[in-house]
C-alpha cells in the first residue's frame, strides 16, 4: 500500500457456470399478451355462462319485444307483419281501458301492503317471542299458503266465496256474490294474493329481524326503554331496509301476483273491474291476437317499472336505517 496514492480493486468476475444458466444483468422480459389473457381470463369465464342465458332469456326477448311493437300482426305464421312504427304506441295511449287499468294497479298495490308489511311485521314480531316447537309451527302455519298452486288455491276460494253455499256468506250472514260483483270483486282478488304472499313476507321480515344485533335492545332496556319503545325506536327503524325491499316487491309483483287468480276467477271481470296491467297485455295478445299491441303495452309497462323501481330504490337509500 502506497501512501497518497489509490488502488483500483477490478471488478468480481462472474464464473463460467453463472454466465451458463443466464444470470445476467437484464430486466427480465414482460409475459406474452396470451399469458396476460390467461392469467385474468377465469374469473369472466365463470360468468360467461350466466351473461349468455341472461343475453339469450332477457336481453334477446326484449329487443324482439320492442322491435314487434312497430308491427301490426295477428300471431297467424300465414299472415304477413305490416309495418306501423309508433302507431301502436298511440293508439295504446289514446286507449281509455289503459288508464283504467293503471288505476286499477294502484289499487291493487296498496291492497296488498297490508299483507307485505303491517301483517308480516306483527306475526314476525310475535312469533319472536315463542320459544321451541311451537315457534316452527306458528312460522309453517303462516308460510303454508305460499305453497299452496294459484290455480288449486282459486279453486278452494271459489267454493268458499260461492254466492248460495259459500262458507263466507254462512259465517257473515250474507248473500254477496263476492267474485260476480263489481264492487267486490276486486276486494275478492286481493285478498286471496295476500293470503298467498303474506307467508313469504313473514319469512322475509323474520329474516331481517335476525340480522338486527340484540346489544341494542339490551342498552336501550337497561337505560329503562320499555319493549314497546325498543320495537319503536330501535326494532322497526333497523328493518327499514328489509321493508324497503318489500315495498318494492309489491309495487313490481303485485299485479304479477294477481294474474293467475284473475285468468281462474274473474277472467277480468266483472265489466273489467279486475283488469290490472298484467291483465289488460295478456288481453291484447292473447284475446284480440293484436301481437303488436300488446309488445307496445310490454315496452312501456317495462319502462315505467324501471322508473318506478329507481324512484323506490333512491327513496330508500335516503330513508333505511342500517345496523353498522
């Protein structure tokens, strides 16, 4: 070592066997692009399967649907499909029997809430309360019904609704002819939707009943909350979001729920008072065999559900409380 002076110490000389199995200093190359395919591929290939059925069974039907209604035909093979454009769509608006129809859904819908929120929410709530076997059994008594096919469950309704030896009449102490009537029939129809549906309602309303965390019961009793206030203040504002789903159900289904009992009962009538929208399409399609009508009343019973349903879903994002 020389004092002032500096030594320059060369450079680790790789070995032979390290240049042989390629240990250099290059950045490695990036994969090929069919390795990239192959690595992010699998999870779209699992839902590769159900974007078909839903293109082929939803998506499909829907555009043949709306490119129907710009047609006029009668379902006949042999018969030629004419060329209308929006023609159906007005003489559907400037129809009479649309607008009644629509009414006659609201009212149908508000019939029904009784059976998908006020009943379901007090059976869910005293069912609660019972202990053992007999919880099971009060839950499978209620939600029987729901097993129970439209048409055999018309059938029983229509030997207990008959006018002469009906067992309603005999219990009331009347003679209404409760299905042949125009007042009453509409009032006939829901009632039989809801003891359909309100099993399915109970089931649901229990379900959310046991997500909601019992820690804040037990705060608020021993802060002297008495039950009822719990159910109140703390039960049915942590439900909001499972009502909320029930609302929506009923406003969507309600005249779905109804079709089966109406094509058994009342075939729309009496003088159309149990014609709701479902009913007033299949009318049009299947009655009057104006398939191009009855596409246009599709697309715009469609239309206005997808409004109705995002209006709802906003409403209740605003107003459910949620267990966080």
């Amino acid at each position: 070592m020389v004092s002032g002076a500096f030594v320059e110490v060369p450079a680790p000389v790789r070995s032979r066997e390290a240049c042989a199995a390629g240990m250099t200093d290059t950045v490695p190359a990036s994969p090929a692009p069919w390795q990239r395919v192959r690595r992010i591929a699998p999870p779209y290939l699992y839902l590769l399967p159900a974007v078909v059925l839903l293109i082929v069974w939803t998506y499909q039907p829907l555009a043949q649907t709306f490119v129907l209604s710009t047609y006029s035909w009668n379902l006949v093979p042999s018969t030629p499909m004419v060329d209308v454009g929006l023609g159906n769509y007005e003489r559907l608006l400037s129809s009479p029997e649309l607008g009644r129809s629509v009414w006659r859904t609201v009212i149908v819908i508000l019939g029904m809430l009784p059976f998908t929120l006020v009943i379901p929410v007090a059976v869910a709530l005293l069912t609660r309360r019972v202990r053992g076997r007999a919880q099971g059994v009060y839950r499978a008594l209620v939600f029987a019904p729901m097993l129970v096919a439209p048409v055999a469950g018309a059938a029983v309704w229509q030997w207990l609704l008959d006018p002469s030896a009906g067992a309603v009449n005999r219990v009331l102490g009347t003679d209404v002819n409760w299905l042949n009537t125009a007042g009453t029939a509409q009032l006939s129809i829901i009632v039989i939707t809801g003891w359909h549906v309100v099993g399915f309602a109970v089931l649901v309303v229990t379900a959310g009943l046991a997500g909601i965390n019992p820690d804040y019961a037990a705060a608020a009793q021993i802060d002297g909350a008495s039950r009822s206030q719990v159910t109140r203040w703390i039960t049915v504002p942590l439900l909001s979001p499972t009502l909320a789903f029930l609302v929506l159900m009923t406003v969507l289904l309600s005249a779905q729920w109804t079709f089966p009992l109406i094509d058994t009962l009342t075939q729309g009538g009496p003088v159309g008072s149990t014609t709701n929208l479902y009913y007033l399409l299949w009318e049009y399609g299947f009655r009057s065999h104006d398939a191009g009508l009855a596409a246009a009343a599709g697309v715009l019973f469609f239309l206005g559900f997808i409004v109705v349903a995002a209006l709802l879903t906003r409403l209740a994002e605003r107003l459910s409380h949620h267990d966080d």
